[in-house]
C-alpha cells in the first residue's frame, strides 16, 4: 500500500543520485539507436515486493521502453522465477537498471524476512508487526514491504497514534496522568497505547483506559500473566528481543501483536538480476 506520486517523486530523487551528469559508460559506448530486450530474473527464492516500483522506475527514465511486469508484490516466486521484461532503447535499461534493481531488491528482502517471522508463528493469535525503525525516505515502500510478506503496519508516522512511553510518563507524573492528558483532545478514531515493562505497569495502563498495551522486553512467564490479567480488555503487543528463536514462545503467551525492527532494520537484500533475453 503506497502512493504513486510520492513514489515518482522518490523515483526522481533516486536516478538522480545514481546518475549524475550523466551515465558516462552509456553515453560513450551505445548508440541512441541501439536497442535490446532483459529479463529481471530472481537468482534466489523469495517473497517479492516493489516489482511495479522497479518497472515505474525504467518507465520514468525511459518513456519508450516496454516493461511487462511478469509477477505480482506478494507472491512467493522460485530461484529463476521472471519478474520483469524489458524492451526498448537500450541506453535507457542500462542507465536505469541499478536502481531498479537496488529499489526490488531491498523490499523483497523485506518481504521475504518477514515472511519467514510469520511462518513461525503460524497457528497462533500473534500478528507480526513493524516499528518505525525504517530507512529515511524509505518508510512507505519498506511498510509496503511488510505487508507483502504478511505482517501488519504499525504507526507509519508520529501523527498516525498516540505511543505513551516511559520518558513522557516520567514528565507527566505516572501512566494515568499522561492517559488522562493524551485523551482529552485524541482524535475519536486515533489509538492510545502505554508502553510497560512491568506487571504493575499493565494494571495501570488497563485502569486508565488504554486501547493497547506494549509488553516491552517481558520475559515470557509475565507476558503470559499480563495476558490473563487483561484479559481482552485491551490488545497486547510484545516487544522487544524478538528473533527466530524466541517469537514462537512468545506467540504462545496469547499476545495479540508481536512487533520487530529486525524485519527493517536487519533484512538482507536478495539477490535479482537483470540478464539478456
């Protein structure tokens, strides 16, 4: 879920830093005349993500190109799999294609690491969701990447959900003092979530009214008794020390949100390739 004009814009700002002057190699070697066809292939398995971006991104540079667009965001395609042709000027593809390429090669990392988070918890209530903790400029592609791989978006920005965390509680003298503050002017469709890293926490934040609780960094025994203590009264989201090897355990306690950065922040780019047709 994205917007096409603020990715055309991103899309400006990216050839532009690739190309500079100009694309010198091009410039001396091919002709204008000279033309060719390329496959985008996927060197490795894969949950894919941004494969239209990439085809916008050839279509801006080149309006003459015809690009044809062989897989969707969200499939799960195979080592060799097609995802792109491309047909045309060949100064235009070849200027183009490194950014093309650098753009899907990094939201279906993103998609494909988070694909393998929400495999592991399958079975279970717990959604995986995002933070915030995302590339600058990146943020509405990367969460777009989530999605593909089956998480769910937490906050896109600031303004997108009140986050009361511990430093704004220490300011305004204790969790129901800052509920108490945040509610009297909160849009009537924006949610209120207190950040606790203790049980005592959550019985505050459940007193005060919150419409989501974060679990932040709770070993799994409490998170499993703030789960019985709320008891549906309030979402629970757990955070903190995510990672393959515990997410499973921690789906188990009946949270309802388990959110990551490791699905940003840590995914590796995969591998995909733009070969002659």
């Amino acid at each position: 879920m994205y917007d096409r004009f603020t990715t055309e814009r991103l899309i400006d700002l990216w050839l532009s830093e690739d190309i500079g002057s100009c694309d010198l190699t091009v410039q001396l070697m091919i002709e204008p005349t000279e033309t060719g066809a390329f496959r985008m292939n996927a060197r490795e398995p894969m949950v894919l993500a941004g494969i239209d971006v990439a085809a916008a991104v050839f279509a801006r540079y080149e309006p003459r190109l015809s690009v044809k667009v062989e897989a969707a965001d969200g499939d799960r395609v195979e080592k060799g799999a097609t995802l792109i042709l491309v047909e045309g000027p060949a100064q235009g593809i070849l200027t183009a294609e490194r950014t093309a390429l650098n753009i899907v090669q990094r939201l279906s990392g993103i998609a494909t690491e988070t694909a393998r988070y929400v495999d592991i918890i399958k079975g279970t209530r717990a959604r995986l969701i995002d933070t915030r903790k995302t590339t600058p400029g990146l943020r509405m592609l990367e969460k777009h990447a989530v999605a593909c791989g089956g998480g769910l978006n937490h906050r896109l920005g600031l303004d997108n959900g009140v986050m009361i965390k511990d430093n704004h509680i220490a300011v305004c003298g204790g969790i129901a003092q800052a509920v108490e503050r945040a509610r009297r002017k909160l849009p009537v469709l924006t949610k209120l979530e207190v950040e606790c890293d203790r049980l005592e926490q959550v019985r505050e934040a459940v007193a005060a009214g919150a419409d989501v609780i974060m679990l932040d960094n709770m070993p799994v025994p409490e998170m499993t008794e703030a789960v019985a203590y709320v008891a549906g009264r309030a979402k629970l989201e757990a955070s903190g020390g995510i990672r393959y090897e515990t997410i499973r355990a921690v789906a188990e306690t009946g949270v309802d949100y388990i959110s990551t950065s490791k699905i940003t922040q840590s995914a590796p780019a995969v591998d995909i390739g733009l070969d002659e047709a």
